[in-house]
C-alpha cells in the first residue's frame, strides 16, 4: 500500500480485484458515506475502497462471526465476506429499486442517505432490513479499519506514532506500479549463486 496520500483521481486509473467497477464505484460511496470529508480528509482520498477490494479479493475478513481455527476456516471466512459483499451490494440495489425505481448510486443524496439510515440507526430499523444491516455493519467495519490503518486517518486522531515511527517505515519501493504487475524477479545474491555451482 503507498505511502503517499491517493489523490482523487487515482480511484478513477485503480483497476479493481475483486469487484466490478459498478460494484467498487459503490463500495467506494459507502465508504465515503461513512467517513465523509469534512475537516479532515475522507474514506475516498484516503483510498479506503482499493482497501476494501484488495482486503475482499484476498479472501481477508475484518471481522467474522465465525472461529478461525485452520487455514480452510480462514479461506471460508473469506469466501463468505466476498458472497455478503456482493450480495449486499445487490441487496441495496434492489432495495433502492423498490423505493426508488432506480439504482443506489442513480439516487440522489437524500435518497441515498435515507437508505442507508435505515440500516445505520437503530430508530429507523425496518423489519425486511435484517440483510442489509447486516451488510452495512460489514461495510462499515472494512471502512473503519481501511480508513484508521492510512497515514490520513492516523492523522485525524493525532496519533502520536506519526512524528516518530511513520518518517521511519520505508513505504512502497514501487510508487509507479503499487499493483506490482511489472516486478522482476530479485537479482540472485552471491551466496545462492555459489550454492547452487557445488
């Protein structure tokens, strides 16, 4: 992950891993939706949806319901986050159709909001949201830990760690290619080489 602050063009050249780009351009709203830019910088310029897509695509759950005793219990609790990302998505679409006529990110801003009121906020709670809650919470515990794990949401709580640890740590060696699609295979030490001759 670099670490330099993405700028809020980088999410339009980011080629997603796992979602869609319909699919990330709404993840990529969710998440701004819930940490929004105001005095501090958003979920969007910190880059909190590549996060996500590259957290989901790697079958990685921020959190889950299930015990994770095995690799295999890792891998199904990976699969299941990237089944209720989808599904969830396809749940706030059809839910927006229902109320709307039109997709989520088709909706206008009050809409948009009243949507996902209902499923943020206790009060609002319907009896037919229970999927939808249940991903919203999900969404919400991927935004929070993308968000807070960045340079820019360490900034907005004033972690102290900034001043000493981060001008420490080395960050990515390959800005230009943070996909690392075009790595060359490291140069064999000298050691590896005389090893393989005896």
């Amino acid at each position: 992950y670099p670490q330099s602050t993405p700028s809020r063009s980088s999410s339009d050249s980011y080629k997603p891993l796992f979602f869609s780009p319909r699919q990330y351009r709404m993840v990529e709203h969710l998440a701004e939706m819930i940490i929004p830019e105001d005095d501090t910088p958003g979920a969007k310029q910190a880059g909190v949806a590549e996060f996500i897509d590259f957290m989901v695509a790697n079958r990685v759950p921020v959190s889950s319901s299930r015990d994770v005793r095995s690799t295999q219990d890792a891998i199904e609790a990976g699969d299941e986050a990237q089944n209720r990302f989808v599904s969830g998505l396809d749940w706030l679409n059809a839910r927006s159709h229902s109320e709307f006529r039109k997709e989520f990110m088709e909706c206008t801003p009050e809409q948009q909001n009243s949507l996902v009121e209902e499923l943020a906020y206790k009060a609002k709670f319907k009896p037919t949201t229970e999927s939808g809650r249940a991903f919203f919470q999900m969404m919400r515990d991927y935004t929070v830990v993308g968000y807070y794990t960045t340079k820019i949401g360490l900034q907005s709580i004033g972690y102290p760690g900034l001043r000493v640890v981060w001008p420490k740590m080395p960050g990515c060696a390959h800005p230009d290619d943070p996909e690392h699609a075009n790595l060359r295979e490291p140069a064999s030490s000298g050691i590896a080489a005389q090893t393989n001759k005896n």
